[in-house]
C-alpha cells in the first residue's frame, strides 16, 4: 500500500507541475514534452510518440495544437518525401529554455 500511496504522491506533484506550466507557459505538460522531445532532433509523429509515452492520436493532436502555436513546423523527411517530420521553430526553442529553467520538486516525503 505504500508504494501507491507514493504514486497518489507523484501524480499531485505531475498535476501541480502541469498547473504551473499552464499558467506561466501557456502549454499543457503534454505540449511540454513534445518539445523538449524536438529540442533533441528533428522526429516523426511516431518517433515523438514512443520518446514521450504519448499515444499517436494524441500525439498527433498535441502537434497541431504546437503548429497554431507557432512553436513546431511540419516538413517532409530528406529521404522519404511521404514521411512527414517536425521540427521546432525559434518560438518552440525559445519557449524550451524558459521551460528548462522552472523548477520541479519531485520530493515524495513533502506535500
């Protein structure tokens, strides 16, 4: 039973992270994740999906909600023009520094 009560724990500490990157960023902690996973590379849908754990329809919607945002553009891959890649515009780059500069508190012991 502790181990869950750990995990009830991690999941408050996941959603008031979540709240705190809405209201200081403007994006969900899915958003988030997709671009710090496009700060690393240039990705596929489906690459972005298994580096997040973000299922591909929802990554895909993820996506297209980051393009209105301004921060993820959509390209053709160099070699295979049906594959479609995205990539992080200057605003996406941007917006990932201000990101990687907020602070997490994972602490389990604390509330």
């Amino acid at each position: 039973m502790e181990s869950l009560c750990k995990i009830k724990e991690l999941f408050k500490k996941i959603h008031q992270f979540e709240q705190k990157l809405n209201e200081e960023y403007n994006v969900t902690i899915n958003e988030a994740m997709i671009i710090c996973s496009l700060s690393e590379a240039k990705k596929s849908s489906g690459e972005i999906a298994a580096d997040t754990g973000i299922s591909p329809s929802r990554t895909s919607r993820v996506l297209h909600s980051l393009e209105l945002k301004g921060f993820v553009k959509r390209g053709f891959d160099d070699f295979d023009k049906r594959k479609m890649m995205f990539v992080l515009e200057e605003s996406g780059k941007k917006k990932n520094s201000e990101i990687k500069c907020m602070g997490v508190n994972i602490d389990l012991c604390s509330s």
